[in-house]
C-alpha cells in the first residue's frame, strides 16, 4: 500500500490505546460500555480524531451503539435519515471512507452541512464486522480540515481489524460460559430429581415411572418448577 509510513509514535499509540481495551474488555464490562471504549481508543490510537462513533446495522436498520460525543450522533443521525453518507457506505462496500469535507458536499450534502456547521471539517470511517449480531463501521471525525492521511487509514484500519477479533473472542467466551453455565444448572436438577425419585421409590415401593408422576402431578397441582419441588422435597426429608 503506498502512502506515508506509519511512524513509530503511531504505532505506540495504537499499542497502547490496544492495551488499554485489553484491560477494559478483561473487566468484563456490558456490551455498552464495550462499544464506549472502543470509540474512545480509536481516538487516541489515530491523529486527527476528535471524536468517534460507531454505526451498528441491526435488521436492516442504522443506528449509533456508541460515541464520545453527542455532535457525532447527530451526524451520523442525519446520515440515517438522509439514507446517504460515509458511515453508511463504510458499512455496506466494507471499505475505508476517507472524507475531506470540503469535497464532499456533491456525494452527501445533508451529511456536508450538518457535520459542516458543527465543526467537522474531516471524516474518517471504517468497516466494522464482528459476528451476525454486530457489524457496521467506526467513524472518526476532525474539526481540521486535514481530511485524515492514508496513515491515518491504514491505522484505523488495523484497529479495527484488532478490535472485531477481540469483540468476537469475547463473545464467544461468553457464550460458551453461558452455556456450561446452563449445562451445570441442568445437571444439578437432574440430580436433585433424580435424589427425590429414589426417595419415594424406597418409601412408597413403587416405580421409577411412577415416582416421576408423583412429581409432575405435584408441579402441576401448585405450579412449581419440578427441579423446586424435587428440592424442597429433598430438604424437607433431610431435615426431618
């Protein structure tokens, strides 16, 4: 890719605003505040940028997720309406959109006059996929009239790239404790059925089948889960 070279000063930018959402992702956080610190680092990690947002596509539909300010919503508002404008086509062609405003008004004009009138004089937005659940772009505003350089893109383009790996990871992980989480729940009723089918098959002599029915018509009869009746059942004998 030709253009200027990332300098070492960038590249230590980008490596520490990574490292600080490394930090923040291991907390934890909601998704929402994911998404905040996302916008914030991408900030630091590219000169020019003032402010940030990122354009999420949920069914179809355009809408902020997260910004550093409330003037980048508004642009990216207007761009929604508009059904036109940079986020937008970052989003749908997958590309980097680098925009000096001061060309722009042609291609996007209720894009050009509001970002225009609001201080923006550059735009930078990039795409950004990270499962089916979340794609759509990260924009970079300036109220310079740089229009952001190729480093600028290229920088941009590598945080993101590191930012989508690191949102589907977490993701997944979460998920796949969601679901031991839930296996686990699962295999403790199991257990606790089970203890309280052994029970009244000894006390009563009868069948597992039938044991089993004595729970559901219980369940049934005072609308209680079975695993909560299997569970009182069991506490109350242990404790008699």
């Amino acid at each position: 890719m030709t253009g200027d070279p990332i300098l070492p000063e960038h590249l230590d930018e980008l490596t520490a605003a990574m490292a600080d959402l490394t930090d923040a992702l291991e907390s934890e956080p909601a998704e929402a505040e994911i998404l905040d610190a996302v916008c914030a680092e991408a900030i630091r990690a590219v000169p020019g940028a003032d402010m940030a947002s990122i354009t999420a596509i949920r069914d179809g539909e355009p809408e902020t997720a997260a910004a550093t300010d409330e003037r980048a919503v508004s642009i990216d508002r207007v761009q929604y309406a508009a059904d036109a404008g940079p986020c937008l086509q970052a989003a749908e062609t997958g590309e980097i959109v680098r925009v000096p405003l001061a060309t722009a008004g042609q291609a996007w004009p209720e894009f050009t006059d509001h970002a225009r009138g609001l201080g923006v004089g550059s735009y930078l937005a990039a795409p950004l996929r990270v499962d089916e659940h979340l794609s759509g772009a990260l924009n970079l505003f300036g109220f310079g009239d740089h229009g952001f350089a190729e480093t600028d893109s290229r920088l941009l383009e590598l945080y993101t790239t590191i930012v989508s790996f690191g949102l589907r990871t977490t993701r997944r992980y979460r998920q796949a404790r969601q679901r031991a989480t839930e296996l686990e729940a699962a295999m403790r009723s199991r257990a606790v059925i089970e203890q309280a089918k052994g029970i009244l098959m000894a006390v009563h002599r009868i069948s597992a089948d039938d044991a089993m029915k004595r729970l559901v018509v219980e369940s049934q009869h005072t609308n209680v889960k079975l695993r909560e009746i299997a569970t009182k059942f069991v506490e109350n004998l242990s404790a008699g």
